[in-house]
C-alpha cells in the first residue's frame, strides 16, 4: 500500500470551517435556518462518512452497551453555566463596604451586594453553550425532518463526532476494550485517508479482524516517513494507543502472577518498570522468568542485567544446589551475554555474590571462582590470588580440607595459618603444606606461606589437643606432655630452624605452657629439643654443607641450627632462674600485681625487650627502685639494662601521657599520680643511701617538659610541686625550680633568673603584673604564679593588707565587675581561697578578714561569700563578725541565703547565735531536713539553746525533730517537752 493523499482532508478542514462558523451562544430560529441552508450539502456529505464510519467501528466492536454509553459523552452538559462559581464573591463584602439587599431590589440600588445564597434569578438568566456536536446534531434533525424522515438521523445511538474522539477515548478509563477500539478507529482513520472506501458501505475492510487492520496500518505507516502533517498527528495517536494497549495486556500478565505489582506505576514510571522486570528474574518459575524475559525484551532493559539478577538470585535466595545452580545457568545459557562484560561482571559477582557465599561451601566457592576465570576478570581482580589459582587451590583443598573456611584463609588481611590450624591433621597436613606457597602473607609484600609453617602449627595443635590417628587422647599429666612431644618430634625434620623454635616457645613459654606444665617438665623438653635439633643440624650439614640447606633456611627464615641452639640454651638458662628466691617470693607473694610480675617474668624467657617492658611497668606502679635491681640481676644474659636507664624510660612515658599522647600509659587514666608514685619511690631510695637514681636525674629528665611554652601551664607546675615536695633541693636548684615555675606560667614573658631569686624580687614582679592586668584571664595568670612561688614569709606582707592575695582579691574586684565578665566574682573568690587551705599558702585569719571586708564594702550582693570565709575559718573573731552581719540581715535578705551558708554555720555552730536572726526559722528547718546527711545532734542543738535561755526556741526544734504536727506547737507544750525531753 503507498502514501496517497485524497480529497479527505480538504473536506476535514472545510468540516473544520464548519466547526470554526458554529455559535457559542443561543441564537434565533431564523439565523438557524440561515446556517442550514448554507451547510445542507456539506453536513449531509460529513454525516454520511461519519455515519458509514461508526457502524463500521460498532460492527467490529462486540460490545454495544459501552458504545451507547461512551456517547453520553457528547450530550451537552446542562446547568452548569449558573451556580459554576457558587462560591465566587463569598468573601466579597467582608469589610461591609457595600449594601446588602434581597436580588428581589439588586437593579434599583447602586454598587448592592446580594447573598449568593439567597439568588434565586440567576439559574433563569443563563442560556447554556453549545458545542459543535450540539449544532451538528441539531442540523442533522433539520434535515430529516425536511426530507420528512426519508433521511434517517438518529439523535444519540449512531453517530460520533470524529473529531472529539481523542477527547472521547481519553475519558475511558484504560481497558483492553478501550484501548484497542481506539487503536482500531486511528488505523480506519489512516486507511481510508489513504485508500478512500467510505462511499461503498459494504467494503471488506469493514469485514476484516479489527486485530490484523490494526497491524497492516502500523507496520505500513512505520515502513516510510514524512507524512502530511494532518496524517502524521493520526498516525502518532495510533502509536500511542498502540503503546498503552501493549503495556496494559502487560502490566495485567504482571497482575495475574500475583507478586503485588502496581499496574498503573508499571505503566507511568520507567524505573519502578525497570525494577519490576529485574525482579521478576528472581524466581524458579519458567513461565514467570520467560515473561522478565520478553518484558526486558520489549522495554529495551538489557539483557546483560536481566541474566546478572537470576544469576545472583540463584546464588543467594533459590535454596538450589551448586549442582543444580550450574544446570540452570546452562541451559538458560546466562553465562555466554554475561561473559561479554567481564569487567562488570567481577564487580557484580564480588560484591553481591561472593558475601552470600559461606566460607565453608568449598563447592560453590569453585563454581564462583570457575566462572570467574572463565569470563576473563582475571585483569578486573585486584587480590593477590587470582581466578584461577583459586580454582586449582580448591580443587585439591576440597578433597583433604572438609570444613575449612577457604574466605578466611585466602583473606589477605588475616592469617592464613589460623583459618588452616582447626582443618589440620596428620592426614592431610602433607598434602595441604604442599599448597601453602600459594597463599600470601599478610603484609608479608608478596611472600607466601612456607610448609614450614604449616607443620609447625600442625604440631602445635598436636602437642596441646592430640590427634585422631598419633595422640587420639589430649595429654593431660607432664608424662603425657613429654609422650606428645615425643611423638611430636618425629616430624621437626620437615620444619625449618625458625619454625622449630617458634614451636617450642609455643609450648615452653606460652600461658598454657606455664599453666599445664612444671617447670620440671618444660625443661625436660628443652633438653630432649636441643638434642634433637643438633642432630638435624648435624645431618644437614652433612647433606649440604653449611652453605647448602641450612644456608637456604637461614635466607628464607633468618636462623641458622647454631642459632637456634643458642635460642634453646638460653631457654634452658631462664627456666633455672625460676627457681631463684626473688622470683619465688614474687610468685607466692598475697599481692596480685606482685605475682603478676612472676607470671611476666616467667615468659619473658629472659629477651631483652620483654623484661625491659616489665622493668619499665614495675618503675610506673611505683615499685622500689631495690625491686627492680633485682629482677634486672635475676635475668640472664647481656640484657644492657639498669634500674637508671628502666626509670628514664618510665619517666619518657609519663612525660609523653602529660603531653597529651593517649597511647603512652593506657593503663593509667592519671599520669600525675604514676610520677608523683615513682618520685616518691627515687626519694625513698635516696633517703635508704642508695643514689641510682637521684634527685638532679629526675630534674634533668623533666627539665625539658616544665620549660615546654607549648604545653599547658598547670600539669608542669604540677611535676614541678611533686618535685619539690620529695626532696631537699639545693638553693641553685631551688632557684632554678622557681624560674621553671614562673616560666611555666608566664609563657609570654621573659623572666630571668635575677628577676626571682628572692621574695623581694618577686613581690616586684608580681606588682607590675597586677599593675597591667584588666581582664579575667590575667588574674588567673596570676593565681598560678602565686602558687607556683613559696608563700611570702615577711609579717609585713604575709599577714597585712600587702599580702598579694589581698592585693589580688582588691584588684580583682574593682576590675572584673563589667558586664563582659560572666563570672561570679564572690564565688570566684571563695573558690580561690578554698583551694589555698590545704598547700603552704593557706591564709591567716587576719587576711581572711580583710578579704571579706573588702566583699562587704564591694558589694551588697557578696556578702554571702564573705560570711562564707568568716565561717570557714574557725576564728573567734571572724564567727562573732559572722553573727552580726546574721543578725542585722533583713527577712528579704535571710531568705535569698543559699543552703551551702547555712550548713556552713551548723558545722560552726552558730545556730544559738543566730536565734533572733531572721535567718533562725531557715537553719532550724535546714538542720531538721539534712541532719542524717550531715550527722547533726538536733537533741544537742536544743540544749544549747535552752541554756542559753532559749527556752521555746528549744522546745520547737524537739517537737519538729520528734515529728509532731504543727497544731500542737504552743508555747505551753514547747515548754512541757523541755521537762520530759531533756
């Protein structure tokens, strides 16, 4: 069939004219008649095309029932026109601007607003539109009726407006029905444009299967291009509809399976399409897998993503045998489109397939790494064991390793060894050794595993847990210890010297070797290994020479026979020193850590590291310096260790942890106290007249930590106080620990020795400080210098209002009471003498009270911390300044009175003084409430005030105390329980 342009489409455009002339409101009769008599001969030819063109469309279409229906669409729409905007103007007259009348007066009252709720007129006014059907309609009942009904024209059943049909088939809702009597209407409307058949109503092309038209029309229009534009748009809605029938039948397949598909997203949204395909792939389902097929086929998803999901599903969640995984990948054929992409297909299988697969499912690990290695990803594979060596590897480990975790033992990462160790017998451990140089070494920069190795971590299992066919029962006495090592020994010759010895450290000097064996027995196998050794090397050398085998293993694991000798009589050597009396007295000592050191002594096997690591741990704890002398003695061979060299390095440590590294002294949250413990074991050595370590070692070693501008102020004045507070130093040294402090402190200046060398010198120093502070933070500076110095001694600065801690206290008032300052000042102050009670600059009481008197003369709101202090310092005079400042409080001001004062002045007992406070009821109640707490004596109290006079006062605090109601507190009974109670 080719392209041929008829007439039609001129009549369309007039018939368009004719839709373009048609009145949108209701017009005369008579201009009615006008437009019949103008359009007769053109509507009456439009009516026949469309009318031949129906019934061809309703004689293919079985179901008439939705016809008739569907033509309800082109009944005109009446009422609609008024009341359409009920809810316009609701809001119109909100603001009350405009009159409101009944519609009844609306045309005789300007700018009136009617309640639309009460138009009843309006619904009469409107004349309805109409549309072209309607004309159409309406023109056509004319002309029957002028042909007095010779001219049939049926008002409602058989006539569809062609072009309101795309309206008409986008109002249905989406069915197969709908959509292929759509497809079917385009493809007669593209037919007879292109071959004219309308005029013979009986053609065959009204005959044919609506199904097979449809395809002739499709596959013809899709053959060329370049059709009219008017053609185009029909051929383009044939496409659509085309389209939507394929993915309803579709999306109603995916309903009928059952698996929750939502049939309107499938059809709408391209990635739920998507996902929805891939994951119908996974299942077992033939059917359901042929329809993902074709789905994938027919949405352009590749097929390379649609075999790499039923792929991974078999692998993860069929449940299906290796076996059977393989016999549905062939004859699926997956594997020839997935090997087309071996790049992304390592990707895929390594990270959604390799962690589904247990590490012990020897077989399907081979079926993994066989498919890797047959699609070429050996290039993708960024692991030092590649495909196919993982195929040779399993092959073999599957039939001697049953059980084996092959994940874990091709882990680089991890330790080959240790995933092998549970799998190894004496059946299989020749077999798998053999493959061991196959493996790599963790961080080993591309060795391999020896078999060596793998024996000597066969024989270790052997030795400790026995063997099914060699040693069936594990040893449990130091004879069947000695039988195992026996047995064990029959195979050293298949170990290199390094591993020989790494194998009988393992049960010489390992934790379970000094917890199954005696010692007795731990040097009996000693013995009978350095026989046995020496033998070997003897018969190595006579194979080879010194520079045949032996060189070989000496190269590969860095020890000779010689060596290893020298290893074992070393290991002989320390297990004699465990018999020594400081090693036993460590061990049956009552302390803990004490038999600690027993234990870390025992397998240090006298190596230089590892007793320095339990020298330098003893220096931390605070152990003597005597101590460990002796264990340093105790230890055997040229160690090059002495207590002085062990406590720098315990020193080191400290020093580091104070400097801010968290790895340095794990063991011990408080680096302070660890060197405040070792320092006052030195000056315990010191004063038993031992000098290993003295007094200038410690002050050299941390010289460099105190002068440190970087590091924070208070730790190194801290190690600075720990030192002088052990030892007596010289006045050069004193000087020079004062200049350390005041360094430490006063980072930013810089201070010579001169400028401190005495109390004169530095009281001027201190002035000109206090002279140029303003802020907080400088008197802080300053709180630290005064600590960091000895107190001053002269009675015309320590106890007068020269004293600099008075100074400092006035300073700090007149220049911290800004808004900038956030701190308390009086709690500041109070702290700042606080932390003064317990050191060598603990306050007098007379400059306690000058202290508070500038509090009081400051301001109002300090008083509190100033009764604080006076109450704190036990001084007569001060407690009696105390109460009458109480006395002369103001109710207001006793009720703001915090509970720290008020406990204060209860430890001072100062209650009978305060008994005509207004502060009395607040201390009374604070006594009642807290006296558990605080172990306050209320009976006492109550004497105390009845002595002094205080009769009902008395007599109260018993009634309260004893927990009567307060009804029954009158004056007669307080005085009554006076008698009785006390």
């Amino acid at each position: 069939m080719e392209p041929v342009i008829t007439e039609s489409g001129q009549e369309a455009d007039e018939t368009d004219s004719i839709k373009a002339c048609a009145p949108t409101l209701g017009i005369p009769v008579g201009t009615a008649g006008d437009l019949l008599h103008r359009t007769t001969a053109k509507t009456m030819e439009v009516l026949t095309t469309t009318g031949v063109t129906t019934k061809a469309v309703l004689t293919a279409v079985s179901d008439h029932r939705w016809w008739k229906e569907s033509l309800n669409y082109l009944r005109p729409l009446h009422g609609q026109g008024a009341g359409a905007t009920s809810q316009e103007g609701a809001c119109e007259n909100s603001n009350l601007e405009r009159q409101g009348c009944s519609p009844f007066y609306q045309e005789i009252i300007d700018d009136s607003y009617v309640d639309q709720s009460q138009d009843v007129y309006s619904s009469c006014k409107d004349v309805p539109l109409e549309n072209f059907a309607e004309v159409l309609l309406r023109t056509g009942k004319l002309a029957e009726a002028k042909t007095e009904g010779k001219t049939l024209f049926p008002a409602t059943e058989d006539k569809v407006e062609v072009l309101d049909a795309n309206r008409c088939f986008e109002k249905q809702c989406h069915s197969a029905l709908s959509l292929q009597l759509a497809s079917y209407y385009y493809s007669l409307q593209i037919y007879t444009r292109l071959m004219p058949c309308f005029k013979n109503k009986n053609h065959t092309l009204y005959q044919a299967d609506p199904k097979e038209l449809i395809r002739l029309v499709t596959q013809h229009v899709s053959a060329y291009s370049g059709w009219p534009e008017e053609l185009q748009k029909l051929i383009n809605q044939l496409y659509v509809y085309n389209e939507r029938l394929t993915d309803f039948t579709q999306a109603q397949v995916l309903q009928g399976l059952g698996r929750g598909v939502d049939v309107q997203r499938f059809s709408s949204d391209s990635d739920y399409k998507k996902e929805t395909i891939l994951g119908l792939t996974e299942t077992l389902d033939d059917s359901v897998y042929r329809i993902s097929v074709s789905l994938a086929k027919r949405y352009s998803v590749p097929l390379w993503e649609v075999y790499m999901t039923h792929l991974e599903f078999l692998f993860t969640d069929s449940g299906l045998s290796t076996k059977d995984i393989e016999s549905r990948s062939e004859f699926l054929s997956l594997f020839d489109t997935l090997k087309c992409n071996p790049q992304a297909f390592c990707s895929h299988m390594n990270k959604y397939v390799l962690p589904s697969v247990e590490g012990t499912d020897l077989g399907r690990l081979l079926y993994y790494y066989t498919l890797l290695d047959a699609a070429g990803c050996e290039p993708y594979v960024t692991t030092i064991i590649k495909p196919d060596s993982h195929v040779k590897l399993l092959k073999k480990l599957r039939a001697v390793a049953n059980g084996l975790n092959y994940r874990k033992l091709t882990d680089e990462s991890l330790d080959p060894l240790a995933a092998l160790e549970p799998v190894l017998t004496s059946q299989n451990v020749l077999s798998i050794s053999k493959l061991a140089n196959r493996l790599p070494v963790p961080g080993g920069g591309g060795a391999t595993v020896s078999p060596s190795r793998v024996h000597a971590v066969w024989l270790q299992k052997l030795f400790w847990k026995g063997d099914p066919q060699l040693l069936k029962r594990p040893p449990q006495s130091d004879q069947d210890y000695l039988h195992a090592y026996d047995t064990c020994a029959k195979y050293l010759d298949r170990l290199v010297p390094a591993d020989a010895i790494n194998f009988l450290d393992s049960i010489t000097f390992s934790a379970d070797a000094a917890k199954r064996l005696s010692i007795q027995a731990r040097s009996e196998v000693i013995k009978r290994a350095t026989k046995a050794l020496r033998q070997l090397g003897e018969k190595s050398r006579k194979r080879g020479g010194d520079c045949g085998r032996e060189q070989e293993w000496m190269d590969s694991a860095g020890m000779t026979f010689d060596e290893a000798l020298a290893h074992l009589q070393q290991s002989q050597a320390h297990l004699d020193t465990l018999s020594h009396a400081f090693i036993l007295s460590l061990k049956d000592s009552q302390q803990e850590q004490l038999q600690s050191y027993s234990q870390l002594y025992d397998l240090s096997r006298s190596e230089r590291s590892k007793v320095h690591k339990l020298a330098v741990t003893m220096a931390t704890d605070g152990q003597p310096l005597e101590r460990i002398g002796e264990l340093l003695h105790v230890a055997v061979g040229s160690l090059d260790l002495s207590v002085k060299s062990v406590f720098h390095d315990a020193v080191e440590k400290v020093v580091a942890a104070l400097s801010g590294d968290p790895d340095a002294l794990t063991n011990y949250p408080q680096p302070l106290r660890v060197l405040e413990a070792m320092v006052t074991a030195v000056h315990n050595n010191v004063q038993s007249g031992d000098n290993v370590v003295t007094s200038d070692d410690l002050l050299a070693w941390l010289r460099p930590f105190c002068g440190d501008a970087s590091l924070l102020v208070r730790p190194r004045i801290d190690v600075l106080q720990i030192l002088e507070s052990n030892f007596n130093l010289r006045d050069a040294d004193v000087r020079l620990l004062l200049l350390y402090r005041t360094q430490a402190v006063l980072k930013d200046r810089e201070v010579q020795i001169e400028d401190v060398e005495n109390e004169e010198k530095r009281y001027a120093v201190f002035l000109e400080l206090l002279e140029a502070a303003q802020k907080w933070e400088d008197f802080q500076l300053l709180m630290l210098l005064l600590q960091a110095w000895p107190p001053m001694m002269k009675e015309e600065v320590a106890e007068s209002e020269n004293n600099p801690w008075v100074v400092l206290t006035s300073a700090l008032l007149t220049h911290c009471r800004g808004s900038e300052v956030k701190q308390d000042l009086g709690q500041q102050v109070v702290t700042m003498v606080r932390s003064l009670y317990n050191t060598k600059h603990k306050l007098p009481a007379q400059c306690i009270k000058q202290i508070a008197t500038l509090l009081l003369q400051d301001q109002p709101s300090l008083q509190q911390p100033a009764l604080k202090l006076m109450t704190e310092s036990g001084d007569e005079q001060l407690l009696q300044l105390t109460l009458d400042q109480i006395n002369s409080m103001t109710a207001e001001t006793a009720s703001s009175c915090d509970a720290e004062l008020q406990t204060l002045l209860l430890d001072a007992g100062l209650l009978v003084g305060c008994v005509s406070s207004s502060l009395y009821p607040l201390l009374s109640s604070h006594m009642l409430s807290h006296q558990q707490d605080r172990g306050w004596d209320v009976e006492k109290a109550a004497a105390e005030l009845l002595a002094a006079g205080h009769g009902p006062e008395a007599g109260s605090l018993l009634l309260a105390h004893r927990g009567t109601h307060q009804a029954q507190f009158t004056f007669n009974s307080a005085l009554a329980v006076l008698r009785k109670w006390l």
